[in-house]
C-alpha cells in the first residue's frame, strides 16, 4: 500500500497540524488553508476517520482556529516538539488507532513541522499523504522548497478534493450524496477567496 499509496478509510488517519490563532495574519493563504482543512475533517467524520490535533505552544500561540471546532475532536494534544508525532500522539496510535496505516496531513508549516511530522511518521512505517492545498508556511518558498524536499523523501502529495473522492472510491457509497454536496459547498466558498490567494 505505501508504493503506491492508495488511500482507504480503515486505515487512514487525518493529521492537523498547528492551524492556530496566531499564525491566522502570518501564513501565506491561511484562508485556503483553514478551509481545506474544515472540509477534510468534515468528510473524515462522514467518513469514519480519526483525526488527530496538535497545538504548538498554545499558551504563546493560541488555540486551534475556531473553523476547526477542535473541542469536537477527540484527539487533540498540546506540544512543543516540532513533529506532531509525540509520545502522546504515538500511544495513541499504537492503542487507540493500531488499524492505521496511512496518514492526511494538513498545517503549518511546511518546511518546520509538517516536514519533520512527515519524516518521523515514514521512519515508523506510515505512508503520509500531504494535502498541497492545505499546507502553507509564512514564506511561498519554504513551502514550495519543503514540498519538493517531502517528494524526495516518499511523501506522497495530493490535493483536498483528490483524498476525499479517493476515500469515498463509489458514486455507490452511501454516504455519497453527503460528500459531493460537501465538496460543491467547498468550491464555492474557495471562489471568492480566490482573490486573496
């Protein structure tokens, strides 16, 4: 599975990393971000798949951004190690989420801790999906220069709309109907930010 890294919802896990506060003004195209974001995790809930937070720091940076509804979420782990893969967040893969083997990641930033997040997890055997239209870093170039380094390391890169339709695999799913009204309503409120990005 992790040659050619094919997604099913049994065995992926969403990972959201740092999408807080403060960072709001600072990250280049935020607003896509947090939006992306918001519609993978919704489609994870429909869907069946866990969703792991993480805060850098939050009492320096703030909590997650109130979009996310993080208080919603079972998995949500402060911290100051750069990765996300802590010793909390392993426990609890190793109990709570044996069964998975694929993990979606989304956040900030690119070239700090989405990088070393997804270089921690292909070491203990995941095969880590990054969603190119949900990760960002203050400056345009560390994010473009972390995402060709990701791909020299195995990561596989996909997009918002490309994992959610991999996820739901059939027109025939029953929860089908749910997905593509979610996906339409995303592309809709991505067309006036479109100016911004």
């Amino acid at each position: 599975m992790n040659k050619i890294g094919k997604l099913v919802p049994e065995t992926t896990a969403l990972f959201v990393c740092d999408i807080q506060t403060k960072f709001v003004p600072l990250i280049h195209q935020m607003p896509k971000v947090i939006l992306n974001t918001k519609y993978t995790m919704k489609a994870c809930n429909i869907l069946n798949i866990p969703i792991i937070i993480t805060e850098q720091y939050p009492k320096a940076l703030g909590n997650t951004v109130d979009e996310l509804e993080s208080k919603k979420q079972k998995y949500v782990f402060e911290k100051t190690l750069f990765s996300m893969l802590t010793n909390e967040v392993q426990k609890t893969l190793d109990t709570d989420l044996k069964g998975v083997k694929s993990i979606l990641l989304t956040g900030i930033e690119s070239h700090v801790c989405v990088f070393q997040t997804s270089l921690d997890l292909i070491e203990k055997g995941y095969d880590v999906h990054i969603l190119e239209d949900a990760v960002s870093s203050q400056n345009p170039s560390d994010r473009a220069i972390a995402i060709e380094r990701l791909k020299q390391s195995g990561v596989f890169v996909t997009s918002t709309e490309s994992a959610i339709f991999q996820l739901t695999k059939d027109a025939k799913h029953p929860n089908f109907k749910l997905i593509s009204n979610l996906v339409k309503e995303r592309i809709d409120l991505l067309s006036p930010l479109k100016g911004q990005l």
